[in-house]
C-alpha cells in the first residue's frame, strides 16, 4: 500500500513540477525573502516575474508586490498592485501597515482611495455568490456548531437546535454537501469565491482530506495546487498530516515532526522537494514544538518570510 502510495504521489509530482503555477510560487516566495532582506526592488522583480507566468495571480501576491513597490518608491506600480488585491477582495486595512506610510502621502494613494467603492463593485462582480454561501455556511457548522467556536459569527437559514440534536454526524454531512460542491462548482479557489471563503474551505478540507479513510481525495487536491486553486502550505499541512495518520513519514516536514535529528542532506532534500510543489523552504518558517497543560503536543509555526 505504502509502494502504491509513493507511486501515485510520484507520478502527480512529476505532472504538477514545471506547471505555471508551481514557478509562479516559487518566484513569489523568492519575492517574499527579498523583503524579509530589505531589497524591495528585487523583490518587486521576482514578483512581477510570477505574475507574468500566469493568468490568475492572488491577492497575496499583489499584496507583497504593491508593498515591495511601495518601499522602493514606485509610488504608481503601489497603486496599480493595491488595486489589484482590492478588486479581488482583500481588506483595504492592509493599506494602514507600516511600509505603507509613505505611500499614505502619494497622490497615488488619493486616487486609490477614491475608487473603493469602485474595487468592491468589481469584486462583488466576480463572485459565485451561491458557493461562496454555501462554503461559509459549512465552516459556521464546523466551527461554530461542531467545535463550539463562538466567536464566528454567521446568519444562516440553518436548523440549528436539529443540527445540534444530530451533532455526532454533522463532520460526515459537511463533508459530504463539499465534494457535491466541489464537483458542481470545481474546487473553492480565492477566484471563485474570494479570498476569505477560500481560507474557510481550506479549514474543511484539511479536516478531511487528511483522514485515512479519504486519501481518494489526495490527487483532487494536488491537482488544485497545480491550478493555483489551492495554497501550496495548506495542501503541505494537510497532505503530511494525512501520512502521519497512516503512520508514514512526513513528505514536507510541514508542522507535523521536528528536524532537529535531520542532517543537512536530508534538510536539502526536504527543501528540494518542497520548491516542486512551490511551497517556502524549511529556513522561512521555523516550527516548534512544545507540550500544554493537558499533555498534547503543540505546534507552533513562525513566519520569516
């Protein structure tokens, strides 16, 4: 079973390297080391570098290039990339960050603001709007229902002291109302239903997928990193986490063990192979591990760049 598994991950590595998307990822984190080293000009190269390769670029990416734009000076590719995100849904509250300070007095920045309202109009455009529901919905019941999250909020025409009732079964539902999703709508990239659900459905499938008893959906999600539909550390996150459960070393080494005992071969052969599903190297996010109260191991990841 483990050869078989191999097999099949080897044989969707090898479709997934040198696709659009895997380069455009990791020019985009090579972007987001040279702002971590304070050189803004080249990473706003290796930004715009990405973004030529490919048809949908994300927010987070016009994010960081319009930031790297910003601190070198070039006050008009800070407007023309801020734009960008905003169009496609990023909260404008990113303009009020620090490396945005001097940008805040350009007159380019007057003319963003003045189309704001124009930005959300074009978002709200592009949306599937019904999927977008849906997923929302399903992440209130996971969070707020299952888990007992209160503190996300949702007005859903659900019936909620039914769902309650029947709470055992609500992690089976859910998943599957999301595969009879995905496969009606295609899978819930920032493109389809904006930046902030498909942060949500990525907390689903990474409930999900990861399961022994789902690793059918291994490939579908794979796939999804190849398009750009879904973000390279999530799927790292999930697919490892999915070995771990099935007692199977870690691919990625992405949350999921320390590589305190790992020499420097292995620490290169980590990274090798994380650069072919275009997610950051091991140096740009140190993880930690450490021990609650209650005796449970817990992770914690800190971002460089």
């Amino acid at each position: 079973m483990k050869i078989l598994n191999l097999i099949l991950f080897l044989a969707l590595a090898g479709r997934l390297y040198g696709q659009n998307y895997i380069e455009y990822y990791d020019l985009s984190n090579q972007g987001d080391k040279q702002i971590y080293l304070k050189d803004y000009p080249a990473a706003l190269q290796n930004f715009e570098q990405a973004m030529a390769r490919v048809e949908y670029v994300h927010t987070w990416v016009y994010h960081r290039a319009s930031l790297a734009a910003a601190q070198s000076g070039n006050n008009e590719k800070a407007r023309l990339y801020a734009g960008k995100a905003l169009v496609q849904g990023l909260d404008p509250q990113f303009l009020k960050e620090k490396p945005f300070s001097r940008f805040r007095k350009s007159t380019q920045y007057k003319s963003l603001k003045d189309s704001l309202a124009q930005y959300q109009q074009q978002y709200e455009a592009g949306l599937n709007r019904n999927y977008q529901r849906e997923i929302d919905s399903l992440i209130y019941i996971d969070q707020n229902i299952i888990r007992g999250n209160k503190s996300l909020k949702g007005n859903f025409k659900i019936d909620r002291p039914y769902l309650e009732a029947h709470i055992s079964e609500l992690d089976s539902t859910n998943f599957i109302r999301l595969i009879q999703l995905i496969d009606a709508n295609g899978f819930p990239s920032e493109q389809r239903i904006g930046p902030q659900s498909a942060e949500s459905a990525s907390i689903l499938i990474h409930h999900h997928f990861r399961l022994p008893q789902n690793t059918q959906y291994l490939p579908l999600a794979t796939e999804a990193v190849k398009k750009g539909e879904y973000a390279p550390h999530a799927y790292a996150w999930m697919y490892d986490q999915s070995l771990v459960f099935r007692k199977e070393e870690p691919y990625f080494y992405f949350a999921v063990a320390s590589i305190s005992s790992l020499n420097e071969e292995q620490r290169a052969e980590i990274d090798r192979r994380r650069a072919e599903f275009g997610i950051k190297p091991l140096e740009a996010t140190p993880t930690t591990f450490r021990k609650n109260l209650a005796g449970r191991k817990v992770v914690t990841m800190r971002r460089l760049w």
